[in-house]
C-alpha cells in the first residue's frame, strides 16, 4: 500500500494547486493556515455544491490539481426534515463534484462521517466493541448518516482519484461558515453562561482535532493511493468523558452529569460506538494521529479568548 500515484510525489506537479471548498468552515480554514503557495480558498458563495454548473464553470476556470472538499450539510437533526438540503450537498453534490474532477483530471478528497455506523456495535468473541475499518459495510439509521454514505459510493465510482476520508467528533477554531461551533465550545459557551451540564454517556467515539486531521490528510496524500481511509485522533470517550476533560482541562469547578441517549431525545439516531480503526494501521506511512486528549488541550491553549 506504501507504493503511490501520490500528486505531491509526482514528477509532473511540484507545486499543486490547491483548491479548498468550504473554506470558511473550521476545517477548510484549518488548510489554509498551511499557507501552501498555490492554495486557493473558495468559500459557499463562490462553490456551492448545489449549484453543479456554477461550480463546474468555476473550478474549469481556475484549473486546481487537487480538490479538497470541507463543505457538507452537517446539522445532524434538521436533516430528518430538510431531507432534499441535505442530500443536494453531501450526495448530488458531492457526487456531481467528483464528476467535475474527473473532467478537469484533478485529484479529489472529501470528508465523510462516523454516522455511516449507527447499527449495534461490531463486538469480538467476548462482546466487546472493536473499532470499524474501512472493510466493515456502512450501516447509518440517520438521514445525515444515509447521505454522507451514498455520497462515498457514488464519488468513489464517479472518479477514480478519489479520496474519502471518515472522521469523527470535529474539533477546530470556528469560523463563520458551517456550524459555527463545535462540542468543545458549546460546552465551555454553557459554563459561562451558567446552564447545567447534562451530556450523553452511552455514545463513544473519538474526538478529533482538525489540526490531526489536516496533517494527517496531508500525509495520507503524500504516501497513499485514492481510496478510502479512517482517519481519527487516537483512543476513544464517550460523550459524557469529552465533556468532563474539557472543563478539567479548561479549568473549571463544574459538575458534569451523565445522562443517557434515551434521557436527551434528539431527532435523528446517534452511534452508540462510532471508534473508528484503520486496515492500513500496520502501515509506517499510514498518518498516526495524537491521542484526543493531547489534542483536546492545543486547542483550549490556541483558542482565541
């Protein structure tokens, strides 16, 4: 697997160019702080994923040798109604984008999710859960995870430069596209403004900082071929066990107390373990990422005030 058509190893490209969609996300500003030469920042305005022929005209125009795609429709309840807004950005459009790559022979990477798996946990022969590979079969019971998966399928069979990256629980500096925010900052944002903090304790994941995740996709291009990766910050907590280091290591004199997904109904269905492992793992090459907590606490020290 080490051996790669990798764009930063070819002979032919010494300096890619860089197109980011998404950029005002807290991803796709995590890329730019690279400061990549041939980097160029394309926010929704100027490449909407539900506009195809805007876009196309767009990234035809600008002629990008790679194509990183952070933009997504990711509010993960409202989906369950906005069932077309969501589809039309993380299938149609990411599918039609992947279509647009092919067309102007630029690599393409974009960012899948955790909600693929939200069936009961993969377990070993002493029913403990095991983390998901790349080899398990998606199973989401959410519409956000349902589209997220059928935007893998049909991108990866759209294009064969693409690369899928699933991630999980991000963490990054918000910016003004998106969300807005993160799980870090809505508890701190809860502290401060003196609401109780209540927090699922029977969904376990890993946390991950968009700092891993940017150099670990980094290197991922470098060393590896097209394909589809996990890509994650190391261990795995539970909502509850996110929460609690977060004001301990912020500091805080706060009681966190564990709730149960059945105490905080929620529109659409969350995996109960979403921990995500690699088939490539045993690689050298293969990007090994920070534990979540080490992650966790760069955060909180580079966070503005």
């Amino acid at each position: 697997m080490s051996a790669s058509i990798s764009l930063f190893n070819s002979p032919e490209v010494t300096s890619p160019k860089i197109a980011i969609l998404g950029a005002q996300g807290q991803l796709g500003r995590q890329f730019q702080s690279l400061k990549f030469s041939n980097l160029i920042p394309l926010g929704r305005s100027e490449a909407d994923l539900t506009k195809p022929e805007a876009l196309a005209e767009r990234l035809e125009q600008l002629a990008p040798d790679l194509v990183i795609n952070c933009g997504a429709y990711n509010l993960v309840d409202k989906a369950e109604t906005e069932t077309t807004a969501c589809t039309a950005a993380n299938t149609i459009g990411v599918m039609n984008l992947a279509q647009i790559c092919k067309k102007i022979n630029a690599t393409f990477v974009t960012y899948s999710t955790d909600h693929v798996f939200c069936a009961l946990p993969k377990t070993d022969q002493n029913g403990k859960p095991i983390p998901w590979t790349e080899n398990d079969l998606p199973s989401p019971h959410s519409l956000y995870g349902a589209s997220k998966t059928s935007g893998e399928f049909l991108a990866r069979a759209s294009w064969e430069k693409t690369y899928v990256i699933r991630t999980c629980g991000l963490f990054g500096i918000p910016g003004p596209g998106g969300k807005g925010g993160n799980f870090v900052e809505a508890i701190l944002r809860a502290v401060a403004n003196g609401r109780a903090l209540r927090v699922v304790a029977d969904q376990v994941c890993t946390p991950t900082s968009v700092t891993s995740l940017v150099e670990a996709t980094i290197a991922l291009l470098r060393h590896f071929p097209a394909g589809l990766y996990h890509l994650t910050d190391q261990g795995a907590c539970s909502w509850h066990e996110f929460a609690s280091e977060i004001v301990a290591q912020a500091g805080l004199s706060v009681e966190v107390t564990p709730i149960s997904t059945a105490d905080w109904p929620a529109a659409a269905k969350r995996p109960a373990y979403s921990v995500m492992g690699s088939i490539h793992s045993t690689d050298p090459l293969f990007p090994k990422l920070r534990p979540w907590q080490e992650s966790l606490r760069e955060y909180l020290a580079n966070r503005p005030s």
